[in-house]
C-alpha cells in the first residue's frame, strides 16, 4: 500500500498529455508533490477492508473528507449522490486503490473476488474491473514470492501487451485501465528496483500519479523494502488522519514494525 502511496506523491507534479521529466534522474520530490485521489481512495480501501465496511460508502464519505484532489467528474458526480452502484465506469480509478486488497488477501481466487468486489461500487464496467483485478493480483503474487516472468504472464491473462512500451507520446491523457494498466505492469517489469520503477513510471507521461501509484504498489510488493526518507516525504504531505489509516494497515497486514521506521 505505501508503495502506490509513494508513487502517487512523485508522480502527481508531473500529470498532464506529455509532460515528464527530460531525464530519469529527476529529483523526486519538490514543494509541488502531494498526495492525490489515488491515496485519498486507497485508504477508503485499506478502511473498508479493514472494519469490514461497505466500499461505497467509505469511498464516498473520503472524498467528503478530502474534496479537490484530482477526481474525476463522473466520480464526483456519483460520490455526492446517493447511488451505490457503479456508473459503468472503465477509468483507471479502480486500479488506482486496490493495492490493500492484495496484502489483506490470502488467495489468488479471494484477490480476484475482492478487487472485482472494490471495483463494481464505481467501475462496474468490465475493463475496470479487469483492471483491478490485473494490478491487485500483480501485487499479490509479487508479495508472495512470485517471479517477474509469473506477473508478466498473469497480467497478460488479462488480455493488456506488457511487450509494448506505451507513453503519453503514444496515448495523449489516457485514464483509461486499457491504457495505463499496461504502462504501470512495464514500468515495473523493467525496473531495477523500487525507485527506478517510479522514475520508469513517471518517465512515460500522461496520468503520472496513477501509473506510478500502479507501478509501485507492484514494486513495493516485490522488492520489499522502501527507503525510509521515501515514506517520510510521503507523510509530511499528508494529513494525519490519512496517516493513521496508513499505519494501521500496513502494521496489520505488510509489515508488523512498520511504525520503527
């Protein structure tokens, strides 16, 4: 979970059509990073998942509680209304949140029902389902030992191209899971680590801070261990509240001495 966390906050200085670093060592972090609705709703997630709560209303009383941080407008049209079903939606958005899912989880099968299950309240469409579906099982097989050959098979079961190296050159501003599923699964697939994975994300423009939060709840996942100056920076742009369900979380299900860090 604080692997998306991290990647959003990189990534969020960098969104719009064709906007990315000239150069993959780019400094991290500047006045301008902050978190977005990628954190804000992976929290409402990672809350749900575990009070045993209903996605739709948790999802929407977090927006109520942190307004203007880059939703969509048919998200926001749904959050202050009173329907509880989804609006057909195939945006990355579902895929944005569902990294708590992987962690909480203790099957493929159960990954498989539970991000269909955190996905249809918005994205009831098939491809956002599908979506989250691919980068939660992505993150699940990567936490439990699965090889970057095994992801890359399992997310292409899907039916997404992790061979072809999409950016913002080739996509324009897609918020699609169609689009930027595959973009998030490459970036890891060819990253070295968990901060290269991020650069490689941010590098290919577009949708920065979803892509680079997909990317890194995999990378996360996968390599472990995130340097403790990552999360720190991440923090102190968050409100504390954000920062106790983080913590809970990630305490409960990640990594028990989180809080040493």
């Amino acid at each position: 979970m604080i692997g998306c966390i991290i990647g959003d906050c990189i990534g969020s200085r960098w969104e719009g059509q064709h906007r990315h670093p000239n150069t993959k060592n780019f400094i991290l972090f500047n006045k301008r990073c902050s978190y977005t609705d990628d954190t804000v709703l992976s929290c409402a997630v990672a809350e749900t998942l575990m009070e045993s709560g209903c996605y739709a209303s948790n999802i929407k009383a977090y927006y109520r509680k942190y307004p203007n941080r880059g939703y969509g407008s048919a998200f926001k049209e749904w959050a202050i209304g009173h329907e509880m079903t989804g609006y057909d939606s195939f945006g990355n958005g579902s895929a944005m949140r569902v990294s708590p899912v992987a962690f909480y989880c203790s099957s493929v099968e159960e990954v498989l029902a539970e991000a269909k299950k955190s996905a249809e309240v918005t994205h009831d469409h098939e491809e956002g389902i599908k979506g989250a579906q691919a980068i939660a099982l992505a993150t699940y097989l990567a936490w439990n030992g699965g090889t970057k050959d095994e992801i890359k098979v399992a997310v292409e079961g899907f039916g997404y191209d992790t061979d072809i190296i999409l950016t913002s050159e080739h996509l324009g501003f897609d918020c699609t899971c169609q689009g930027t599923v595959p973009q998030a699964v490459n970036a890891f697939l060819y990253g070295n680590d968990f901060e290269s994975t991020i650069r490689d994300a941010v590098m290919m423009g577009g949708d920065s801070d979803t892509i680079a939060a997909m990317a890194g709840s995999i990378a996360h996942a996968y390599y472990k261990d995130i340097p403790d100056e990552l999360i720190n920076e991440c923090f102190i742009r968050m409100p504390d509240e954000l920062i106790e369900t983080v913590c809970k979380f990630m305490i409960k299900y990640v990594d028990k001495d989180f809080l040493a860090k």
